[in-house]
C-alpha cells in the first residue's frame, strides 16, 4: 500500500537553487484594503492610521492616509480582521469584523466624529460585497460553503461548478481531472494556484489541476472569469485561486469520517441492479500556534477507500459471429480477395487467420436480451478500487515587524485498479492499474520596505511521478502467435462497429515530471495610486519512459468486407492499420512573464484599473535532441517527393522544436464606478494570451527515436497493411537523413511524422466585459452583466494535413494521390487554427453568511461558437479530427462546450434553533432533538449539450479523420416523449444520410442539442455541542435527490447499431453518505 513519505530531497535541492533564479509574477491570493478617511464634513484627514489585526491572531498591518485622504493595506491573508482608524481630536472607528476573501481588493470609506481618541464608535457594517476597486468578472466560494455543501468527492474542485459562465463536463478525481470550462475558454486550459503558488498540470504546463485539495483543508477559492487584471497571465480560461486553511492562537481542528455503501443506492436507470459501491473518506486537520502571534502551523490528511460497481457497456460479436457467420446482419459480405460475396454471409473456416479468429475470442459473449450483434450487446458490472492518502501543511511565522514567512507542502499518492468484464483480464480496455506520486512544495517571504511598499517573493517545486499504467501478466500476444510484438502482453484490437480489445500498452511507464517557479511581486502605494509589478519564471520537464503502443495497435474496418462486417475483417486477419510505439523522451520547456498594472483612484465614486502584461513561452526542447519535425517543402531522396523528416540540432537546425513567439504584449483596462443610489458600474477589456501547447506533447514528436512505427493500408483496407498469422513487419534500421522512414512512392508506408509548425503561436483571447451591482438589504448582492470571449489561434487536437486534395478524391482510397505518399498521416500537432466565439448574460445573487443563511444563485444565458473541437469537451461531435484541411471553415459550428442555459444554487441554512443560536433551548434533550440542525443543498439545472454525427466507416477516400453525412431533414423530435422513446431513438436518424463515397457531408460538426441536466443534492447536519467551539456532527448527504437520470449524449455514429440511442447516463441514481465530524 503506498505510504506518505518524508519530504522527498530533491525538493529540498530544489528551493536551494530557486533561491537564486529571477524574481518574477505572482498570482497572488492574499487581499487588499483601499480606502479613504475624512471627518463628518467630508474633509479628508492626512496623518490618522487604519490598522488591521487578525481575529485568529498573527497578523497586524496598519496604514498611514496620505496627503489625498486615501488608504492602503497590502498583501493581507484572506481572513477575518477587526479595523481601527485614529487621528487625533477624533474618536476612534472600530469595525470589530471585516471578512478579507481571497485575492479581494476592498474599498472601504471611514468616516470619523469628532472627540476623544479615548472614545470609541463602533459599527457594526458588514463587510461591503460591492466591488468597487476592480473591473473582472469574478466569484468567491467562502468556507461556509466549501464546508457545509452536499460533496460526493468532497474535493474542491466540485465547487467550480456553482459559479456563473461555467459549462461543467465531468466529476473530478482526487489527482485532480476536473473537465470544465469557464466563460467561452477551453477545456483544461485554466491556471490554477493553491495559495499564490501553481498547482497545475506539470506536463508542458498545460492547465490541468495537479492536486484537488481536500475541503477540509480549504480557506476558500476565487475564479477569475473574464478581464481579469495583468498579474494574472498564460490563461485565457480563467483562474482559480485556492487558499488553505491557516493556524491561529487557539488550537483548532475536525476528525471526520464519511461512508457512502450501496445500501442506500438506487440503480443506473440502464442497468438492472445496483453496482457495488464502498466509500470511506476520512482523516482530519490540526491548527495551532507554535508560538502566539508569532509562528502558526496547519496540518490536514485524508485517506479515501474505495470500491466502485461500474456497469460497461460494450459492442460485442455475436457466437455465431465468431464462427464466421454473419447470416443474421443485413448487407452483403464479400471476399476481400475476390471481390465477391461470401456464400450464405459465412466466412470459411479454411480461410480464417488463426491469429485474427483467437484474438476475437477475447470478446465476451453477449448477454442483453433482444439486441443484436454490435448493438449495446454485453453489459456488466466490474469493481474499482481506489487507494488514495493526502496530505496538505502550512506554517505562517512573523519573522519581524516587517517580514513575514510561509510554507506550504502537499503531497497526494493514490492506487488505482480497474476491474475486468473480459475474460481475459487486459482484454478490457478499461482495466487499467496505475499508481500516481504528487509532491508540491511553496515557501513564500512576505517583506514591507515601507508603509506603502510591500514585496511578496514565492517559489514553488513540483514533481508528479511514478503514473504506471499497467495490466496483469496476460502475456496473449505469444498464446495467439502473433509475430513482430513481444510476446508479452496485450495488443489493442480497434474494429469498425464493435468495442475495442485491450489498449496495446502492458508494461511499466514512468513520467517524472518536474515544475518550478520562482515569482516577486512589489506593490506600491502613492498618492491615488496603487501601483503593483513583477514577473514570473517557470521551468518544466517531462522524462517518459513510454509505450503506448509497445503490443501494437491493430485496427479492421468494413472497407473491404463490405458495410457492417468489421468483424470478418478481423477473422480474416485483413489488417487496415497497425501502429507500434516504444522509447523514452526529456523533453523541456521554460516561461517568463512580466506585468504591471495600476488601480487609480480618481475619486471615491471612480477607480481606473489598466495595465500591461508580457508572456513569453520557450518552445518545446529534449535534452538530447531526441526531437523530429517535418519540412513540408524539402525534396525526399528516397520517393523524390516533397516532404522530410528533420530533427532538432541537425543540419543547423534550432534544439527548439519551433521559433520563438515574441509578441504576446497583453494590455488590460477596466473601471469601477459608484453610481447614484449605491449601484456600481463595472467594465473592462483585456487580452489574454494561452499556453503554447494544447496538450502535453509528451511522447510526440519522437520519430526516429526508440522503435516507432506506422502502417495504415494504401486503399482505406481494400489492400491490407498485411495479415495478422504474417506479423508486424521488421522495424528497419536505417540512419537519421532527410529520406528516413520514406518509400519509394507506391511501396507500403511505414512512418508517420508528426511536427509543430514553424509559425506556431501562443493562442489569444478579446475579453469584454460590462457589469451592474447593487447591495441591498445590508449583505445581499444583485448583479447582471455581459461577457464576452472572442479567441484565436487556438489549438486543434493532432490534424494529418497528409490529406488527398478534393479534386483527386474518389470512389477508393490511393496513397499514391497524398501530398506526402512517403509516409502514412503526417501531423500537425497544436494547430492554430482554431477560432471561438463566446457571449453571455450573467445574473448573480448573493448572500455572505450572516444570520444563519449563506445563499448563491447565478443563471447564465450564452452562445459558444468554434470551428475546432477542444480536447476533453463536455459534449460534441464522437471524434476530434476535422473533416478536412481543406475547407475548414466547415467546422464552424456550436461549440461542444456551449450550454445554453444554465442555472444553479447553493444555500446553507442554520436553522434558528439550538445551543448559541436565536432560539436557544435551554433543555438539553430538546436541544439533542431539535438544536443544532443545518441545511446546505446544490441545484443546478443546464440546456442539454450539443451532439454530432459522423459516419461510422468513413468513405472520404483522402485518409481523412472524419467523414460526415447529409443533414436532409430537421433531426429534432418531439422532447415530450417518453423516456424509452428518448433513450431509443433521441434524434430522427433518417435525417441523415450518406453523402457518398469521396463526397463531403453538409452537417454541421455539431448538429443539435442533447438531453438537458437537472439535479438536486441536499446535505442535513446535526451538531451536538460539548462547549460552543467543540461539537460532533452528524451528516447525511443525499445526492440526486430526484433520482433523475441524467442522459448522457446519443450515439452519433451513423451506420452503427445504436446510432441515435442514448446507452448512458452523466450521473449515478440516488445515493447517501453519512458522516461524523468532530470540531474541537
């Protein structure tokens, strides 16, 4: 079982020599307090102090107003604080609590009566929640609701999905695979910070969340939606800033344990009994002072078990199928080498490749009553397991009036085993094992030069190891005979209209990746001026031992054994495509950015906020120049064709994989105005500036490195790549020259280059937005607005632009007739080609806890526009290629991400009732009864997302990704049908037609929407009090209250057995978890 470690030594090497790397930007978590002070008269007063000191103990700042009247307090930790303002002849103002969130600049105007300093008028405000100091568009979760809220995972980033602008995709995992998007941005491309320091993907710093801190162990988070200011860059999908727990001068912490059991589960609406499930979260947190207002510590651990029923639902052969007889599908079956039919639709048995015939005897038997072959056909029910430890520590010390340290350390192991439904083990695509080892170290110094001059300077070093994909020794590839692989594990088999067989990949893959940063920022108070300015350096390193495809990828389509007789393809041994990948890369990358920015405080009622921003990503590089990329104009020796392979620190060529894109200058501006009747105005416009890879690229780019091979047949499958009872074919050694890996045209092809482009650039985004907010009833906040996110050159997952042109397409696929016929697909990886178009209305109303109710409930009205398909999209088209690279234009359509509508709530109630509320019962069995009772419940109802359809074989000819049908009809039907008619056929499939061999279709990648999502959670707690700051909690957590089925989107392969059908739900049924927590 894997076990917390000590601090492993390379992060200690690592802040030694951070020590000494550039200063540089900080996203910063800490707060802000801007403000004025005058008398009653309005005349401001120069000279009177403001001092903040923390509740919790620990740290006091204090302000002197300058000659304008106004205020700062700098780099305050999100908290609660009690506010003081002196000047002498005036009584002392006293605000005994001011609530500081994360990353908050707050404006504050005292007003102070004449009289003795000795007297004292305090005023009992809450804190405002207009926000009149900044221009973005922004939220904050507060610790009320990240606490007390229905959560399955009981993991943060569940909470993003509360926020407005956000279309939510998938639940996230502890490691941190959060799918969602914010505001018109792309899929796992946000920047994430976990007190000021990065915690995300390490991976060519693409924006995946590394570590999903546990609740328990959260202060709160921040998103920054849209126009956010300039020290926030290399995003344009939003930030979200998580700020952990922090000790204080009393000793604090919980101990909590949550069960969730099948018992209390209802089942998947498509499955006939509830899947086994055992769930146990539990650890607990402890806070404290090391030394009173001096040194404090926090320290959180939670452990998880867990052991999931997951129904699969796979595409299978039916046994006579696997006999070779497929007299029972409809079509003709023909001889791939005589071009006619089969007699009676049975394949001989003579003519069976041995090695075909025992790989599909791997497939499961089919077990669904009344489907046919490939139709949805075999379900059943497996276990995961789950074994996962986190560990979250901070430590705050006030080294001296003016210094200030921080530390943070989080570590995350998890093991995870998927459970087979094959007979076979590593026959199911799914069973996959891997463990997974996350270290993230963050010292930070917190220095005021002066009063109004305050530096913050942070490191961070990160190291994710250790993912080991892996499957039990079925060493099926030696038993089958099958030649060319190792005869150790498991091919992956890919058959046109059924489910796939294994994934190719059965052996140990270590990823060590490595990120540090190093930042400084300086904020900078003068006169109506707040001035703040920095920069940022990150450095990355991936090192993959890899094998995608060490046991070979082996693909069959119905090419030529006609439509929907993919399985004889198999049986016959006619391969279409073969792939085998095997090597090691280190592949490299740094960033630098810059900024400065200004909040200029015209007057009380006007705040300009504008700066500049400067991002500037060095291409991808490996240490050992193991680096390929292609020329697309040199002349081949080998097919004297256009087209070469190069490589990295060859021939004069860059070690960096493209050149330098210098020109990301980034200008943000905005205003926030108080208008009359204490509205405030809001707008502001910034240009954002993405990451310069979509993806990790880890093991791409690698041709000529390690055994890399790629076979695909010269006609779509008429002619095989070869026979499977003949083996892979020899890997050819041959030196690294222009000619590597190429054919003379019209010989089989055996290499599939991939490259970045020489003019790729980082992706760009227009951000608009305009907002109106109004405070009424004391703490509860009213605002409406518009947003808009208008991209470019964002990337498109992996294109092959080694593509027949439209005028030599025709009724059989030619290799001859590509571009490059050399090579197989040839790909562009990252491809900034994309562009998007996102506007919005967005409604919020909000209420900071306060007499025992905490309320947010936002709705969001959009439309998302794109022309390339975002990695990991909510919805959309089956596939990610594009039609064509031809006519791209074609795939402009709703973005998969596009939710129409969308509208959520969160509340958490006291109930009045109990120990130190407004109704105490002074009675303790009525109070044990009827005291102490909370509610907290989630709501959140959305448009259904969009679906596409392409055709199941694709009968482009031009060696496209894609192929789509005619759209001749409108596809919608009537919604009000019942649900069996929903979940059989959800759109019109007779709406869409085949186009033809050689012949673009006319829908649009994406056509119409899904079904809709609506769920409701509920948590219900009980405290029993021992003293008013320790108690035990009883929980229960209902989840899908409604027991609503969620569906997920319909089958869009034309021409397969399901097309149309919905097979899935998004969501579980109704399910409970129970909980103790004790508070001390």
């Amino acid at each position: 079982m894997p076990r917390l470690r000590r601090i492993p030594s390379w992060l200690c090497l690592a802040l030694g020599a951070l020590v000494s790397a550039p200063s540089a930007l900080p996203q910063s978590s800490m707060a802000t307090v801007i403000g004025s002070v005058a008398d009653t008269s309005a005349a401001i007063l120069p000279g009177a102090r403001v001092t903040l000191s923390s509740l919790d103990g620990g740290q006091t700042s204090t302000a002197v107003v300058n000659e304008s009247g106004l205020f700062t307090l700098l780099n305050l930790n999100p908290g609660r604080y009690r506010l003081t303002a002196e000047a002498k002849g005036f009584k002392t103002h006293t605000r005994p609590e001011v609530v500081l969130e994360t990353g908050a600049k707050l404006r504050m105007d005292l007003v102070l009566q004449v009289g003795d300093a000795a007297e004292s008028i305090t005023v009992s405000e809450s804190t405002p929640l207009l926000q009149t100091a900044t221009s973005s568009l922004n939220a904050v979760v507060e610790n009320k609701t990240v606490v007390n809220m229905p959560l399955a995972s009981r993991r943060m980033g569940s909470l993003v999905r509360l926020l407005p602008g956000v279309t939510f995709g998938s639940e996230d995992t502890q490691e941190g695979a959060v799918n969602f998007t914010i505001a018109g941005g792309r899929s796992r491309q946000q920047m994430w910070t976990l007190d000021g320091g990065v915690i995300q993907g390490n991976a060519m710093l693409t924006g995946i969340l590394e570590f999903n801190p546990p609740v328990e162990a959260l202060q709160e988070f921040r998103v920054e939606a849209l126009g956010y200011p300039a020290e926030y860059g290399r995003s344009m999908g939003g930030f979200i800033a998580m700020t952990t727990k922090s000790g204080t001068n009393n000793y604090h912490g919980v101990a909590y344990h949550y069960l969730r059991n099948d018992a209390f589960d209802a089942r998947n609406f498509f499955s006939p009994y509830v899947a086994p499930r055992k769930y146990n979260v539990f650890g607990g947190t402890l806070g404290g002072p090391i030394r009173k207002d001096k040194t404090h510590f926090f320290a959180s651990y939670e452990g998880t078990r867990r052991r999931d029923g997951v129904t699969r639902i796979y595409n299978v052969p039916t046994a006579a199928e696997l006999q070779g007889d497929f007299s029972a599908r409809s079509g003709t079956l023909l001889d791939p080498l005589t071009k006619t039919p089969f007699p009676g639709k049975i394949v001989p048995v003579s003519r069976m490749d041995p090695v075909g015939s025992a790989l599909s005897k791997l497939y499961p038997a089919a077990n669904v009553a009344g489907r046919g072959s490939g139709d949805n056909n075999f379900l059943a029910n497996v276990v995961n397991t789950n074994s996962a430890h986190s560990l979250v520590t901070r430590i705050d010390h006030q080294l001296t009036a003016k210094d200030r340290l921080s530390g943070r350390y989080v570590q995350y192991i998890s093991s995870t085993a998927g459970g087979s439904a094959t007979p076979v083990f590593s026959a199911d695509p799914n069973a996959i094992t891997n463990t997974l080892n996350i270290a993230n170290i963050s010292p930070a110094w917190f220095h005021e030069y002066t009063p109004s001059m305050f530096q913050e300077t942070r490191f961070v070093a990160s190291l994710r190891g250790a993912d080991v994909p892996k499957y039990q020794p079925d060493a099926i590839t030696g038993q089958v005979g099958l030649k060319g692989v190792p005869a150790t594990g498991m091919p992956q088999v890919n058959v046109t209209g059924y489910s796939s067989l294994g994934t190719g990949n059965q052996f140990r893959a270590l990823r060590p990746q490595y990120t540090f940063q190093a930042s400084n920022s300086i904020s900078w108070f003068h006169g109506t001026h707040t001035v703040k300015f920095g920069g940022e350096y990150r450095y990355t390193r991936n090192v993959e031992d890899w094998g995608t495809a060490r046991f070979g990828i082996f693909g069959f389509n119905d090419i030529a054994t006609g439509a929907g007789f993919g399985m004889a393809s198999l049986l016959l041994g006619w391969t279409n495509s073969t792939s085998i990948e095997n090597g090691a890369t280190d592949t490299r990358t740094d960033y630098y950015g810059f900024f400065v920015q200004d909040d200029w405080k015209i007057s009380k009622r006007l705040t300009l906020n504008y700066g500049l921003r400067y991002d500037l990503d060095t291409p991808r590089w490996e240490r050992q120049n193991r680096q390929s990329g292609f020329d697309p104009y040199g002349l081949n020796p080998v097919s004297n064709t256009l087209g070469t392979i190069t490589y990295s620190g060859v021939n004069g060529l860059s070690k960096y994989a493209h050149p330098f894109d210098r020109n990301n200058f980034g200008p943000r501006f905005g205003l926030a105005y108080r208008a009359p009747r204490e509205i405030v105005v809001r707008m502001g416009y910034g240009l954002m500036y993405g990451g310069i890879y979509d993806a990790s690229l880890g093991r791409a780019l690698n041709v000529g490195f390690g055994d890399v091979r790629s076979y695909s047949s010269s006609d779509n499958g008429f002619t095989p790549v070869f026979q499977l009872k003949d083996g892979v074919p020899a890997p050819v050694q041959e030196p690294l020259t222009p000619g590597y890996g190429a054919v003379p045209v019209g010989q089989r092809v055996r290499v599939s280059p991939d490259f970045l482009a020489q003019d790729h650039r980082n992706p760009y985004s227009h951000q608009v937005t305009f907002t109106l907010q109004k405070q009424i009833f004391g703490n509860f906040l009213v605002e409406g607005g518009y947003g808009a996110n208008l991209a470019h050159r964002i990337a498109a997952p992996g294109v092959n632009i080694n593509e027949v042109r439209p005028e030599l397409r025709g009724v059989r696929q030619d290799q001859t007739l590509r571009p490059f016929p050399q090579y197989n697909g040839v790909t562009l990886r990252s491809a900034n080609w994309g562009n998007s178009s996102y506007h919005a209305l967005n409604l919020k109303a909000e209420k900071r806890f306060s007499a025992g109710l905490n309320l947010l409930a936002t709705y969001t009205f959009s439309k998302f526009l794109d022309d390339v398909k975002a990695n990991s999209e909510a919805g959309g088209t089956p596939t990610n290629g594009i039609q064509t690279v031809y006519e791209r234009a074609l795939d402009k359509a709703i973005s998969g991400n596009d939710a129409r509508n969308r509208f959520t709530t969160s509340l958490v109630y006291e109930l009045p009732v109990g120990k130190g509320r407004k109704l105490d019962l002074s009675n303790r069995i009525a109070d044990a009864v009827a005291g102490g009772w909370t509610l907290g419940t989630i709501t959140e109802l959305r448009s259904g997302l969009p679906y596409g359809v392409v055709e199941n074989t694709n009968r482009l000819n031009a060696f496209s990704s894609v192929q789509r049908p005619n759209l001749v009809s409108n596809p919608v039907l009537d919604p009000g049908r019942s649900r069996a008619d929903l979940v059989s056929r959800w759109f019109d499939t007779n709406a869409f037609v085949f186009p033809g061999d050689g012949k673009l279709g006319n829908a649009p990648r994406n056509v119409a929407a899904g079904p809709g999502f609506a769920n409701v959670e509920l948590s219900m707690l009980k405290d029993f009090h021992f003293t008013e700051q320790r108690f035990l909690q009883l929980r229960g957590e209902f989840f899908n209250v409604l027991n609503r089925p969620n569906f997920a989107l319909p089958n869009g392969n034309r021409g397969a057995a399901a097309f149309g059908r919905i097979s899935g739900t998004v969501n579980d049924g109704r399910f409970i978890q129970i909980a103790l927590r004790l508070v001390f």
